[in-house]
C-alpha cells in the first residue's frame, strides 16, 4: 500500500459541525494539524486492516469447514451417530467466531490506546 | 394438540410482556428515554436485549424448519446469523456508537451533510422494517392455527395489538427489559425440549440412515452459489438491519459497544445450536413430521412427537410460550425503530409522533400479512437481509471508513443496489417455484453492484465529497478521552 500524503483541507477547523466537538478539532496551528491528520490516518488504516484480517481469516475458516463435505474419507466419519460435516459446521464455526470477535476487540482497543498515547501527550 | 395449554402459554407471555412494558412507563419520560433509552444501557442488560429482538421467528421456527427440509445446506443460516453480528462487531459497532446518531437516516445525514441521502436511507429502513414484520406475523398466525385451531389472523394480530400496546406506552426503554426477559425466555423455551428430546431419542431407531442426513437439496454449481450467496446476504445484511442498529446507540461509548456485541455472539451461539439440534433430530427419527409446505412448524410438533403423553403437551406449551416471544420482541423492536424514523421524518418527532408511528408501523404490515404468506420463514427474512446487504451496509461500511465517499456516490449506490435486490425480490414473488436461482438469491451480485457503483461514483463526482468528511471520521474513530 502506498503511502499518500493528503493535507487536511483548510476550511476543516471554520467548519461548525452538529454534536460533540471532535477531540482534536477546533483551531491549532497548521502543523500540529497536519501531525493529527497522519495520526488519524494510521489508526484508521490500522483498525480496517485488523478487521478486513479477521474477517477474511474467518471467512477461509468457514470456507474450509464446508469442504469437509466433498473429501471422501472424511463424508464417513460420524461421532455419537452424528456426521463429522454435520457438527463441524452445526457447532464448529461457532467457537471460531467467538475467539474472532475477542482477538479483535483487544487489539483494536490496543490501537485506540496507542492513538490515545500518541495524541493526548501534547 | 392441547388447545387449552398453548393458549395459556400465549397468553402469560402476552401478560408479562404487557407487565414489563407498562413498568418501563414509569420510569421513560422524555423524548430520549423512549428513542434510545437515554444511552445508559449496561452491556449485560443490552446484550440480551439485543439478542431478544434479533433471534425472530426466522430463528426460532424457521432455521430447524430449513435443517429439517435441506439437510445440511441450511445450517449456513444460523452460522450466517451469528456471524453477522462479528461482520457488525468489525465493521461498524465502536464507530456508529461514536457517531452520536439516533438512527441510520441520522447516521447518513451527519455523514454526507445531504437531506437527500437522508430521505432515501429513511425510506430504505421503513421499507426494510415493515418486509421484516411480516414474517413475524405470518408466524404467529401459524402457530396460532397450528396449536389452537383458532383463523390465522388471530396470532397475527393479538402480536399487532400487544406491540402497540409496549411500544406506545414504553418506548425504548421499557422495550429493553421486555426484550432482554424475552431473550431468556427463549432460550429456555428451546433447550428444556431439546434436552428432553435428546434423552428420549436414545432408545429409538433412526428412521433414516444418519448417513442419509447428509444429503443436500441442491447441489453442484447452482447449489455452491446458492449457499455463497445467502450467506453473504446474512453476514452482511446483520450490519444494516434498524431494529439491531439502533440498540448500539443505547451504549454508553465506543468499548462498551464493542464489548456488548461479543457478549451478543456468545448468547447468540448458545442459542443457534438448539434449533440445529432440533431440526437433525426431526430429519432422523420423524422424517415424515410435517409434509414440504410448511416446514416451519417441525419446532412446534416435535417435542409431542418424541415425547408423547403430558410431558409432551407442556414441552409443547414452552416452545409456544417461546415463539410468541420471538414474534412480539423482533416485531416490537421493528415497530420502535421504524417508528423512530417515521416521526423524525415525517410526523415532526417528540413523543407524540413516535406513539402514532408506531400505530402506523404495526398497522400497514399487520394489513399486508393477513391475505398472505410466507412459504419459509427463514427464506423470507434471508430476502430481507439480501435487501439491507445491498443498500444500508455499503453506505454504512464505506461512511465509516471511505473518506472520498460523495453524497452523490451513496445515493447512487444504494439505488443500485436497493432496485436491483428490490426488483429481483419482485420477481421471485411472481415467479414463485419457478424464479432461477441468481433472481431468488440476488445478494452474491446485488451487494457487490451497490459497492461498485458507490464507489465508482464517488470517484467520479469528488466535487461532492462532504467537506467535513475527515471530521466526521475523527469522531467515529478517535478513541473517548479518558
């Protein structure tokens, strides 16, 4: 991916917007803009990243789970009279989902609290 | 079937539900208490909350109805349902929490700075909400036909009456101890039988080979894209359904949504099994329990079919008891959203234009259900999540991360994608049996359509890009000061 460098537009900080005011808007000089502009940029990217690696992690989980169905040896198997395919999907995806959704939220917290650190030390 | 201890059944959920509701009055006085419960929702409480209003009668009868009927293809739906909620955790929950918005019209709009974007994204949760009250009803009044022998728009309309009744005096507020009471309710209203059920199973013979169960309705190329697409459609259409949207704006801040939503997936994986269980155990042991044309019944008839006699009639009694709870927490939590929308955008908001919304969001569904119905549960509401994957979803997945996103662009795209998913929903009405399958499964081109010419479109038009779209994102994404 490469690295586009945007300046924020000018007209951002007169711009009177309805709700809270955004943590770091308001005036400031040009500079400290910018250097929250990039920082905004790379949370934001790191937080896409994380959830598009999860969501595409899970997605190849669950693509794999339902070949279980066509390999031959594995179309046999059953447990307690139960087929193998039937409770690998019925019940297996499950879990994964549940460890997708913990490992994610930790580490986007973790990214909000490296932006934190890196913003609020000014 | 015992008449008597169904109608029992109905009617003590109907009371407690009525109960709980008129408690919320007490306590819900202003205009925010009944919108969005004055944001002070603890997780543990919104969570069931949330999961009471999502598992409808598409989950509760409907997903064992389709294991029954398809065999292993339909276990896609519980799977698609439950990991909707990760595609809402990943993509959207923190951000829409952070955006400060009521609804997803107020979303839109503080997004693009554009009334035009806002009346079309109204227009698209309205259509959506009222298409997904339907089903709800058409359950209702099999159930009540079912159990009790009693015309069919009896059930549809006690949920019509009972709903308005909630939502009018309560809002959101009361809405949320109802439906978090509700989603207990139905949990225990699946696992007693289940368990019951497995343990009687244990003496018998299958009447069909487990190995028989394996076998697929459709199968091959067709069959592959059957299955993408339908669980692209419940992935992504979780991300876009009202009634879910506007619980995570009850969350205090951006980590307690985040943390409400994997309490969800736990909840919701707990439950999803039981109607898998269910539906294997119809398929195996009474193969011939309910003839292709309603399919979602198998729920209601099993627990008297493997275990007969009075145990039987008051394990039956639960299941009614639990699916009345399905209809009346997904239609109530429907009926408060569209509500929510249709008073802000049409009747001037304040309290009193949310109570005649919401007379008017059960009235029109409940008019449209009696002379129809839906052949499937679960593929009727499958259609809807197909619908909010094509319209709602892009234009919330590309405003909370896209910062080109134009107003131009969104608009474009969700006409896109709402004609082309809406036009092929028309068609397989009309076509019934006979619709191809890409018409009656629009979602594997209709959702990928919508992304593509939002996108393409905002590239084009970068004149109306919001000026304040950077912001905006800072404020959905920054993390809360501490």
């Amino acid at each position: 991916m490469t690295r586009v460098r945007v300046a924020a537009p000018t007209r951002q900080s007169r711009v009177i917007s309805s709700g809270r005011p955004a943590p770091h808007g308001g005036r400031r000089a040009s500079g400290e803009d910018d250097a929250a502009q990039v920082y905004l940029r790379s949370l934001l990217r790191s937080q896409l990243r994380l959830a598009l690696v999860i969501a595409l992690g899970f997605l190849l989980i669950a693509g794999l789970f339902s070949l279980v169905g066509w390999v031959p040896w594995l179309r046999g198997l059953s447990i307690l009279g139960v087929p193998f395919a039937w409770i690998l999907l019925g019940a297996g995806l499950f879990p994964v989902i549940l460890l997708s959704a913990v490992l994610y939220t930790r580490q986007a917290q973790r990214n909000e609290e490296r932006y934190r650190d890196l913003t609020e030390e000014r | 079937m015992n008449a008597p201890l169904a109608l029992g059944a109905i009617l003590l959920v109907a009371a407690a539900t009525v109960l709980i509701g008129f408690h919320g009055l007490r306590i819900s006085r202003t205009t925010s208490d009944f919108y969005v419960a004055s944001r002070t929702v603890q997780p543990w409480w919104n969570a069931s909350a949330i999961g009471g209003e999502y598992l409808s009668a598409a989950s509760f009868l409907g997903v064992a109805g389709l294991v029954f009927l398809n065999g292993r293809d339909a276990l896609w739906y519980p799977v698609g349902y439950t990991a909707g909620y990760l595609m809402l955790l990943l993509f959207v929950a923190a951000p829409l929490r952070r955006s400060g918005a009521y609804t997803v019209p107020d979303f839109a709009q503080a997004r693009l700075g554009s009334l035009l974007a806002r009346r079309l994204t109204s227009l698209i949760v309205v259509l959506v909400g009222c298409l997904y009250i339907v089903p709800q009803l058409h359950g209702a009044a099999l159930t009540v036909s079912i159990m009790t022998g009693l015309p069919p728009w009896a059930g549809s309309g006690t949920v019509a009456v009972i709903v308005t009744l909630a939502v009018v005096a309560g809002g959101m507020r009361s809405m949320t101890f109802v439906q978090a009471f509700q989603f207990w309710l139905k949990l225990a209203a699946l696992a007693v039988p289940t368990l019951f059920m497995v343990f009687s199973v244990q003496g018998l013979h299958p009447a069909s080979a487990p190995l028989a169960v394996e076998t697929t309705a459709a199968s091959g190329a067709l069959g592959t894209y059957q299955n993408v697409s339908l669980f692209l459609a419940l992935l992504l259409g979780t991300l876009g359904l009202p009634h879910v949207l506007v619980r995570f704006y009850t969350n205090p801040d951006g980590p307690t949504a985040r943390k409400t939503t994997v309490l969800v997936l736990g909840l919701l994986s707990m439950f999803y099994l039981l109607p898998v269980v269910l539906g294997y155990l119809a398929r195996v042991y009474v193969p011939g329990i309910v003839t292709g044309t309603q399919p979602d019944a198998v729920v209601l008839l099993l627990p008297h079919a493997l275990v007969p006699g009075p145990v039987g009639d008051l394990l039956t009694a639960l299941v009614v008891a639990g699916a009345f709870a399905a209809f009346l927490s997904t239609t109530s939590g429907l009926v408060v959203s569209v509500a929510g929308v249709l008073s802000q955008d049409a009747l001037g908001g304040g309290v009193k234009g949310f109570r005649w919304a919401a007379v008017l969001a059960m009235l029109v569904p409940f008019l449209v259900s009696v002379p129809t119905q839906s052949p499937a549960l679960a593929g009727s509401v499958g259609q809807v999540f197909a619908f909010t994957a094509s319209t709602l979803c892009p234009v919330l997945v590309l405003g909370i991360w896209w910062p080109r996103l134009s107003t131009a662009g969104a608009v474009a795209g969700m006409l896109a994608g709402g004609l082309g998913c809406g036009g092929a929903m028309v068609a397989t009405a009309v076509l019934g049996a006979a619709a191809p399958v890409w018409v009656s499964q629009p979602a594997a081109w209709s959702v990928p359509l919508a992304f593509a010419v939002m996108i393409g479109v905002s590239w084009a038009t970068p004149r109306s890009i919001p000026a304040d779209a950077w912001r905006t994102l800072r404020r959905l994404h920054a993390p809360e000061r501490r």
